[in-house]
C-alpha cells in the first residue's frame, strides 16, 4: 500500500465522551434498524467523509481493526483517517473487518466482504456506506429483530445492486455482514439479521 | 449528584481505558447484529473479583456516559451488597446520577433478576453473567459446544429437559432456564428466575449479557423473539405462590421468603423492592385519598 494521502484535519474536541456518545448511537441505530439516528456534534470531516461516518470511525476503529477504502477516499480521505484511527489500511477487502465505500451509487463488489465463519460469526465484516439522503417512512420496508413490526425507510443514493447482495447476505445467517448507511449527521442500522420485506 | 470532577481525576470516566472501552463496544455490536450468540471479548481485569459481576460492569462501563441515569439490582434489590458496591463504583468513577426506580433508569445493571415493571424503548438492561454457555454442564468441551451452536444442534438439551420429566413428571429447572433467541441461538438468560423468562421475549428494550470471568458479551435486541424451551405435553410455565406479597399485597410478583423467627414464622414478601415501595406508596396516597 502506498502512502496514504490527503489533508489532517482536527480529531475529536472530547475524545472520551464524543465516543461515548457517537457509540450510543449506534448501538441505537444497530439495536433498532432501519430507523435514522442523528448524531450530535460530529467531528472535522475530510472531502468526500460525511461527518457521522468520521464520528464512527474515532469511535470504533483503531489498530485492531483493518480497514478497506475504495479508491475514491483512498486518494481525499486516507490520511486523516490513518492519522486519527491507526486503523491499518488493506488493499484487500476480504483482510479488512471495516469496509468504508464513498459513494452508496458507486459500490465495489461486495461478494468479497468477509462474512464470518460458522462457529466465529462475528468475524463477518462491517460495511459502512455512504449514501445521499436517509429518511423514515419511505418505500422500503423492513423487519427482524429490533424492529417493533415493521419499519419504513427511505434511501437516497444507494445503487440497486446492493439489495440483491443484502438478501443474500439474509440467506446466510448466521453468517454475513452488518451494514450501517451514513448521510451528514445521520446514520442507519442494517445488521445481517434484518429483512427486506418484498414489495 | 456528583459531579465527574470529584473523581479526582484518578481514573478514566468508567474506569476502562479508552482502548478496552472500544473493543467491548465493537463485540457489543456484533453481539446485537447475532441475537443470542456468545461473542468473546478480551475481558479486563477490574478492581473485584470474577463472581462480582465484572462482565456486567464492563458492559456497562463501555455503554454509560453522563446523561445517563444508572440503577443496580442483585435479586431484584437496590440495597443488598452486591448491587451498593457496584452503584458505588459507577458512582466514584463516572459522577452519573443513580436511582431505584425502575422508570427513572437509562441503564439497569442487574444480577439474577428482572424489574417487574415493564421496560421501555430505549432503557438499556446489562445482566451479570456467571456461565454463559447452556449447553456447559452437558458438554465440557469449548470446541464441541462451539460446533453445536454453529449447526444449531441442540439436541442434547431437549434430552435434558426429557429426561427431568421421565424421572420427575416436569422439567426441574427453576432458574436460568434455556431459551432460543430469534429461532437460532440457544441462550443462558443467567440466573434469573424462569418466572422472568416471558419478559425477556420482544422486550422493548435492549438485553445485553456480560460474563468477565468466561469473557462472553452477548444481546437481545428490542422486540426479538425469545423462546423458554419446551414440550407440546408439557409447556413452559412460571412458579407461582399461594400467597400475596405480605407488605404490597402483589400477586403479580416474584416472592421470596423470609424467616422471621426461630418459631417457624416466616413471610413472602416481592423480590422487586422498587415495586413493591413503589406499590406501597400508592396503596398509601390512595388510602388518603380516601379519607
């Protein structure tokens, strides 16, 4: 891997309680999918990083945690991402356990993604995605675990050709991937245990 | 309230490093993505012995922030030791503000019980967990148990189960009674009574289980299917009491006996002491009402 490039912005203003607070978020939006979360008071984005994608990243990530870039934020975002998380970055997608795409309308192909192994699930990866816009009550309906019924989301900027992946991905539980969808300071849940309810 | 400045800046907020706090909340996240699945985590030593609940502080050290409104219960009560020792910790290491009452908590660390009042969307119940895996006392080997849960071949246990009512007429099991989460995983609920069981089936609230000294974190999600293992012919029931609670008068909760004397006096009383004060108080205010 080459150098990573880009600018260094600032990190977090509180790293102890931003993250605190950025990881009860997600564990909101991922203990209750396809619901949107705001997150409060997010740090420096770099181009083309929507700032709830970067509070994620102080939160979760660091040197145990490989991360795969595609080549967009390769170029704009690695080296504020580097700098900040220590996050290992792999060319491979399959060595990564945090896969991080730009563009929810430009996606890599996600047969790649780790999914785990059937007595070690949770080695199946995490898909960060960033979309444009994310809204409750769309046309997209869900359910699963978490969800009180049925939840309806709206998903601007994500290329179609992740849904066929996303019902394989329900094919394979116990193993498969969790996703979380990013648009500005909101962010959305979709672990491997939520459905897409067929129109 | 404290403040966090009176902590004395000795410690980091909960306790944990940074690091550690990342990686339980990694492991947190992967166990709600897997309703039901033990995740192993890199447990930490903390200031108490295992036995204490050190997976259920973890958990709830890596989850609390300051907004957060924390209450601690070991069979179902607020002032027995365990649950003072930990308030205490949480209290000394992060400054938030404490409570018993169950409507009044974001966070509700407990050992061995369930609150009788039921939770609502957004609280958050960390349990202590002493054996995560069911299926330990049936199969000692880690790799075997590992296997089992991979193929969902959970044969062994129904065996169990049978053979309680071949020998006995019913399944014995009165406490950490076996479940199947969202008709995958099979799961330890710790040692709650089985009466606390069906709360834990599409709570609305999020379950999560922590064992430090076995270092397992795992979770049940907000209104997910948690099944108590049975037979057509012989289905899962709770216990229940002839008698009522001797202060609050409940027959909806849980009860335990206390030996009032050397004469063979003794009384029922809820386990719950939130809900049997809190019933007590309105008994009052309604009989003044009265008046």
């Amino acid at each position: 891997m080459t150098q990573p490039d880009g600018m260094i912005l600032g990190g977090l203003g509180d790293p102890v309680h931003d993250s605190q607070r950025c990881f009860r978020g997600i564990l909101d939006a991922m203990s209750r999918p396809a619901r949107p979360v705001t997150l409060a008071s997010p740090p420096d984005a770099p181009p083309g990083v929507a700032p709830a994608t970067m509070a994620v990243l102080h939160c979760l990530l660091d040197q145990d945690t490989p991360l795969w870039l595609d080549p967009g934020l390769q170029a704009r975002a690695a080296r504020h991402i580097s700098f900040h998380t220590q996050a290992p970055l792999v060319a491979e997608m399959s060595a990564a356990s945090f896969i991080l795409v730009g563009d929810g309308l430009q996606l890599p192909d996600l047969s790649c993604l780790p999914l785990g192994d059937p007595a070690y699930p949770e080695r199946g990866a995490t898909l960060l995605v960033q979309v444009g816009d994310l809204a409750s009550g769309g046309a997209l309906r869900f359910r699963g675990p978490g969800i009180d019924g049925t939840a309806d989301l709206q998903i601007d900027g994500l290329a179609p050709e992740f849904w066929p992946a996303f019902a394989v991905n329900t094919e394979l539980f116990p193993l498969g991937f969790d996703t979380i969808l990013f648009a500005g300071t909101r962010i959305v849940g979709l672990p491997r245990t939520t459905l897409l309810e067929e129109a | 309230m404290t403040t966090p400045d009176s902590r004395g800046g000795s410690y980091n907020f909960a306790y944990l490093d940074e690091q550690s706090k990342r990686m339980i909340r990694r492991a947190i996240l992967k166990a709600v993505a897997l309703p039901g699945y033990q995740v192993p985590f890199g447990g930490r030593e903390m200031p108490m012995p295992h036995g204490w609940g050190t997976g259920g502080i973890q958990v709830t050290a890596s989850i609390i922030g300051r907004d957060d409104v924390l209450k601690v219960i070991d069979q179902g009560a607020d002032d027995t030791t365990n649950a003072v020792s930990i308030r205490n910790f949480f209290l000394r290491t992060t400054g938030v503000a404490t409570t018993e009452r169950t409507a009044d908590a974001s966070i509700i660390q407990t050992r061995h019980r369930m609150p009788e009042r039921k939770l609502q969307e957004g609280q958050i119940m960390v349990f202590q967990v002493p054996i995560p895996e069911p299926l330990r006392w049936l199969e000692p080997r880690e790799s075997e148990t590992r296997t089992m849960h991979a193929l969902a071949e959970y044969g062994i246990m129904h065996v169990r189960l049978y053979e309680d009512i071949a020998r006995l007429g019913r399944i014995a099991t009165a406490y950490d009674y076996p479940v199947q989460v969202n008709g995958r995983y099979l799961m330890r609920p710790s040692p709650i009574p089985k009466f606390d069981n069906p709360k834990l089936d599409r709570n609305p609230a999020l379950l999560l289980f922590g064992a430090g000294r076995e270092k397992r974190i795992y979770a049940v999600p907000p209104y997910t299917d948690v099944k108590s293992l049975d037979f057509e012919d012989h289905p899962f029931e709770v216990q229940s009491w002839d008698h009522t609670c001797a202060l609050c008068g409940a027959d909806d909760s849980f009860l335990d006996e206390i030996v009032t004397d050397d004469k063979g006096g003794r009384m029922f009383v809820c386990s719950d002491t939130d809900y049997c004060a809190e019933r007590r108080t309105a008994d009052g205010a309604n009989a003044e009402a009265a008046e």
